[in-house]
C-alpha cells in the first residue's frame, strides 16, 4: 500500500485486454513487434492471457537498440498525432505520459508498459494497493508505505525479470 503525501501518479495492474488491443490497433502492430509480428498478430486476433503473456515478453525482453528505434517511431507519430489534436481522452493520456517518460529515460523498454499498464492518479491522502506480484512502477510525486519512513517514488530503471 502506498499512501499519497503529494500528488502521486503510478502505473499499476494491467489494462484490460481489449484496451490494450485498441492501443496496438490504433498505434500500428509493427512498432509493437519488436521481433515476431506473428505474436502481436495473434494477440490483436484473439486477447487473451494466453495470447497476451508472449507478446508482453517479447516486448519486454527485446533487444536494446530494436527498443530505442521502435520507440522513436511510435513516439514520433504520436507526437504528430497530438499536435493535430487526433488524440483525446485516455489515449492522449497515455500518449502523454509515454513521451514524458521517453524524455526521462530515452528509448527505456518501460516507455511501453504507458500502454500496458493502468495509470492511477492520487491526489495527497489517497492511497493505492499493490498485491504481491503485480506490475507497477511509481512514476511521479511522494508517498507513504504504512511500514517505512516516507519516500519519494519515481519511475527508475530497474532489472526486467518476467516469468
């Protein structure tokens, strides 16, 4: 549990299938492919568990400079998306939050997980729970876990270990 002392942003949980199906509809399965389009293919044709888990691997464990190029072109379309005003809602969201993390850590693998994962917005007071296990990372302001002194969470690079 993580209880807000600022305003707090973090990426918790995935994000229902069909929405993540939508994110690689509507941004091009190519930039998602960061090695066999036949596993972003068989996600889009069918979302499930089954089909998600090897398409989250293969993004999270691709290689470092196939990340950094697909990045920078989903980024790039993105942004001239946003300048013509052809994003709204949680897509512009989430589009937002992806360049923002791409200028604090260029071309991290974790840029995607903006796709991937649930953004929780907490104004101070508020808290959010994080079962063992669950993706998160905390991406902006300060927090208090009932079991430590206060911290301040932000999105850092860390070892990826999926399984």
């Amino acid at each position: 549990m993580a209880i807000a002392l600022t305003p707090f942003r973090a990426m918790c949980g995935f994000r229902k299938l069909n929405d993540i199906r939508g994110f690689v509809l509507d941004l091009s399965p190519e930039l998602f492919a960061l090695g066999d389009i036949s596993i972003v293919q068989s996600f889009v044709d069918n979302p499930s568990t089954e089909t998600f888990k090897p398409f989250f691997e293969s993004v999270m464990k691709a290689d470092a400079e196939k990340v950094k190029v697909a990045i920078a072109d989903l980024l790039r379309d993105c942004a001239r998306r946003l300048s013509l005003n052809k994003l709204e809602g949680e897509a512009k969201k989430v589009v937002e939050l992806a360049v923002g993390l791409n200028e604090q850590f260029p071309g991290d693998v974790g840029v995607f997980c903006s796709f991937f994962l649930q953004v929780v917005d907490l104004a101070p007071g508020q808290a959010i729970f994080l079962g063992a296990g669950e993706p998160h990372a905390y991406v902006s302001g300060g927090a208090h876990s009932p079991s430590s002194k206060p911290l301040r969470f932000e999105f850092l690079p860390l070892i990826l270990s999926t399984y």
